[in-house]
C-alpha cells in the first residue's frame, strides 16, 4: 500500500490514512486507516496512481482519471506512507507535486554542524550558501537542485551529496477552475443554431469524475447521489442531447431551472435509462411513462421547442410534457449506479452571433484569446461577436490565467460549433437559365446541404440533383435552399 498520513505510526498498513492497495491478484482497491472503501477491479503494469487534495478534500486517480472521494477530512500537510506485504514488493517513480511561491528549502541530517549548499538551476550555479534558494521567475520544465558539502571532519569535498530534483511545471488545472464558452440566445428571424459541448460545473459534481463533456460515477453504488450540473443553459428552442454508452446502469439526465441536489427528484424533465435497457421519463421525482427499450449508441434529447417540453430518442419525439417550463434551464444530472455514464453532453439553442466566456478561479485578470477554427479573432475581452459565421464553424477562448507566483498553462474552452447559419454564404448556382420548351437543362452548385425547389410545378420540375425539366412556357423561380433561400430566375421560351 502506499498514500498518504498525518504521521508515520509505523509500518504497517492500517496507519496509512489514505492508501492505494495494489493486491497480488491485479487488484486495486482503497483503503483508509485500515479499512477498506471501494474494491475498484483490475490494475495493469505501469498504471499511475495518484492521491490529491483539492480544496481539503482527498481524491484517488488513476491514470489521471477520477476514481474515489474520500468523505475524511485531512489534517495538513500530510507524508508519504508506505507498507509493503511482498518479498519483491515495489514503488516506482514517486513524485510529490504542490503549488509553489518561488522559495525553496534544503534539509539535511548527518551533515555537520556547519554543512555548505550550492543550489543550481538547469545545472548552472545559482543563489548563495544557503538552506534557502529563492527564484520567482523560474520557468516551465526549469530544475533546482541543491549540492550539499557536509561539515564533516576527515570528509573531503569528492563528499558532496546531490538532492533531489525538482522540476516546475505549468499548471495543469487549477483547482475549482472552470471555463466555459456560451451562445447569448437569440430570437428573431433566422439566426444561427450553435452546439456547445457541455461543461460541468465542477462545484456541483458528487460520487462522479467529469472527462470533458461527459460523466462516470465512480463511488457509492446504488445510490440516486451521483450529481452534475451545467454552466450552460438551454432557452426557448434549444435543447440538451447525449448519447447512452451502456444499458445496465440506472442514470438520470434532464434539465432544471437550477441544481438542488444530487437525486433525480429535483430534475424537472429527466429522461430516466434503466439498467434493464428500458427508458422512461420522470419529471420532478414522479413516473410519467416507459417508452420501450433503448440501445448503446442511441442519443435523447429534452428540448424546449416555443415555451413546451418535448423529448427524443434519435430525433423522435417519444413525449411532450404538460408542465410549462421556466427558462433558461440547465442541464442536471443524477446517476445512481457506479459506472454509469452521461456521454457526449451538449447544449444546442438559437444565436445571433454573441458569445460569452465565464471562467472561474483564474486570478484577477485573466487574459483571453479568442478563436474561429483555431484561428485568433477579437480581442481581450470576455465577449465576442461575429455576425457571419458559417456552416460548422467553431468558436473557442483560450484563457490564460493571472495567477500570481505561478507559470501557468493556457486552458482551452469547450467547443462552440455553428450548426445552421442563419447568413449562410451560397456559391453561384450555374447552368442555362434560357431553355427550349420540352428540354431539359442541368443546374450545379458548388455549395453543400441545398435543396433544389421550383416555384411553379406546371412549368417545370427540378429534381434533387438540380436537373430541370421544362413543361410549359413562361418563368419561373428556381431556388435552391440551405438554411436561408437563393433564388435564381429560370426563363423558358
């Protein structure tokens, strides 16, 4: 076993406050001052284990990936505690990392009363004779070690000892730190239809581990306690949508006008999969009806379509809710068996153009780096506007963080992707528009996703691929249609 404690009591493992046991049999479980809190299943060679402490509370990873909460409280700081049982038993390659304000100290023992400490930087002499070396400016992948010369009587100086490394790395996540791009809903004659990938708010996960805009419950099985709640939220014609990975868990995913808590009873409009392959529909903790069996794969959806409630299988209506909502609402989850999962979360309304990026937990001033396609755009701002986006367009922020004493990493946003443009930009539309009656003459256009339609089906027709037949004289209108419509004049003779 090895983790974390207040002290080192001895070497056994029921001391070890907080332990990852690694058992003989490829199993790994959890156990915390001798008893044990979750079996968690097979491990492989070369898994990384990880304990950490965000905000006071202690969390279990493995390979990076959110396993365990522990509900004990910490006693700070806290050591490295290890016990092991087998002959061969081992610990490889164990790091310590904690947030830094640029001051570091070197300890000693057996070293004389008066030993001399030579810190270096990258190699390179660096600082005074000193236990103490301070450097505010140092940079990501920077090392500081120290070489230490005891005060030994006999010892010479080929007795220098050299530390430990330690490497500064740019910050990887911020604790409590969220960032999330939104759409401002629009209404009005034709604007554009944006998808937003689904950004949990951190502060409202419980029992669960949030990967992008997804969700595994990872603790306290059988247990309607496995909570999530967005930062985005849905308006009047949009709608949440995610797909089911599995059919042997129970989960709740729906949408509320805010996040209560962690039960399915204070969703508002909650699609309910059952671990029986089996989907049904509650709203505010009462049963409203089963509606047949479901599929891994199959995406579901709770709009909000002109101020009513209707829900989706696979572009499907399946019910429409008698309860009128009061909007905006965000997505809530609840999850009740351990592995089940919300996969792919995302958030579709009408836009306009405007955009928004909240971000949490990064400092006082923040900078913020705007794009469209990867490409930078706007400026400094937490708000960008574009009026002519198009067809599967993606708009993003990059947020660097003023976190003072600290070299920061920039976070990428979720992804907002343009789904229907209500400007859309239509290439030229070619081909004869003077045509002999009883002919028939081919039109192209270069852009995707059209419809072709003819004004006036008794002179002539038009076809999906855009081949117009002629069937009596006179003119017409012929337009081809993506998102908003082209028109064209189509004379006949």
């Amino acid at each position: 076993m090895v983790g974390l404690s207040k002290t080192n009591v001895n070497s056994n493992f029921n001391t070890i406050q907080y332990a990852w046991y690694l058992r003989n049999d490829g199993i790994c479980e959890i156990y915390e001052s001798g008893t044990s809190r979750v079996i968690l299943g097979a491990y492989s060679s070369g898994d990384l284990f990880k304990i950490s402490i965000e905000s006071n509370v202690v969390k279990y990873y493995r390979n990076n990936i959110l396993i365990y909460t522990s509900t004990i409280v910490p006693t700070l700081p806290l050591l490295v505690d290890v016990s092991i049982n087998s002959v061969n038993g081992t610990i490889t390659n164990a790091k310590i990392s904690n947030y830094y304000s640029g001051v570091f100290s070197a300890f000693a023992t057996n070293a004389g009363t008066t030993p001399s400490f030579q810190w270096k930087l990258n190699g390179v002499n660096v600082g005074s004779n000193s236990a103490v070396y301070s450097n505010t400016s140092i940079a990501p992948d920077d090392v500081v070690t120290c070489v230490l010369t005891p005060s030994v009587s006999g010892c010479s100086a080929s007795g220098n000892i050299a530390s430990n490394s330690i490497v500064n790395k740019a910050i990887a996540n911020l604790t409590g730190s969220d960032i999330v791009v939104r759409g401002t809903v629009a209404t009005g004659t034709c604007p554009n239809v944006v998808s937003e990938d689904v950004v949990w708010n951190t502060a409202s996960l419980q029992n669960v581990s949030a990967t992008g805009n997804s969700l595994l419950k990872t603790q306290s099985n059988v247990n309607w306690n496995g909570g999530a709640a967005s930062y985005n939220t849905v308006g009047n014609n949009g709608y949440i949508e995610f797909t089911a990975s599995e059919t042997n868990t129970y989960r709740m995913c729906g949408l509320s006008s805010s996040n209560v808590n962690s039960s399915y009873n204070t969703i508002q409009f909650a699609i309910y999969l059952i671990a029986n392959g089996v989907y049904e529909v509650y709203e505010s903790g009462s049963f409203i009806g089963s509606f047949g069996s479901y599929n891994s794969g199959d995406r579901f959806r709770v709009a909000v379509e002109s101020n009513v409630v209707r829900y989706y299988r696979n572009n499907v209506v399946f019910y429409t809710s008698t309860i009128t909502p009061t909007l905006p609402l965000l997505v809530d989850v609840s999850i009740n068996s351990v592995n089940g999962t919300i996969t792919n979360a995302k958030v579709v309304n009408t836009n306009a153009g405007t955009f928004t990026v909240t971000a949490t937990n990064v400092g006082a001033s923040p900078t913020y780096q705007w794009k469209v396609n990867g490409a930078n755009v706007g400026s400094n701002t937490t708000t960008y506007v574009n009026t002519n986006l198009q067809l599967n367009d993606v708009v993003s922020c990059v947020v660097t963080p003023d976190a003072s004493g600290c070299d920061t990493a920039t976070y990428q946003s979720n992804l907002v992707t343009v789904l229907s443009s209500g400007n859309p930009i239509v290439a030229p539309i070619t081909g004869n528009t003077n045509v002999c009656l009883g002919s028939s003459t081919q039109l192209t256009n270069a852009t995707p996703g059209g419809t072709w339609t003819s004004s006036n089906l008794s002179i002539a027709t038009v076809n999906a691929t855009g081949l117009v037949t002629t069937l009596a004289a006179g003119t017409l209108q012929l337009p081809i249609r993506l998102l908003m419509v082209h028109v064209i004049a189509m004379l006949l003779q």
